[in-house]
C-alpha cells in the first residue's frame, strides 16, 4: 500500500500548509498555477479534500510559494 495514501492526517497538512501559504501571499489558485506553471484546475485539484497530488506537482507548487519539501524523521 502507498504510504503517502495510507497517512492521510499527513497528507491533509501538506495541502492546508500550501492553502494557508497561498492566502498568506494574497494569491489566487490562478496566480498560483501561472507561477507553477500548470493550470488552474491542477491548483484546484490539489486543494480539494482527498485528492492525491503527484510528487512533481507538489514540488512546483512549493516552489511557487518559497516553501521547500523536505523529509523529517518522526518523533
């Protein structure tokens, strides 16, 4: 079974993480697809409840926001 999938309390972080950041910035999900350089709907997508986002669309959109994605060890 995909780990990412199986762990959706961590999932759901991640897109509020990039939500939050996103309005902290003042964009909208169309601002944000232009500097990710995707669509909208991709932006859309992502930030609907229980869509699985792809690794590289996760990386461009961290980029467009300034954040970086890393791996942390559990506590």
């Amino acid at each position: 079974m995909n780990s990412f999938r199986s762990n959706n309390n961590g999932q759901s972080q991640i897109i509020s993480g990039l939500i939050q950041k996103r309005k902290e910035l003042g964009l909208t999900q169309r601002d944000l697809a232009e500097r990710a350089n995707l669509h909208q709907t991709a932006i859309a997508r992502l930030e609907k409840e229980g869509a699985i986002p792809r690794l590289d669309t996760l990386e461009k959109v961290a980029h467009a926001l300034e954040l970086q994605l890393t791996l942390v060890n559990r506590e």
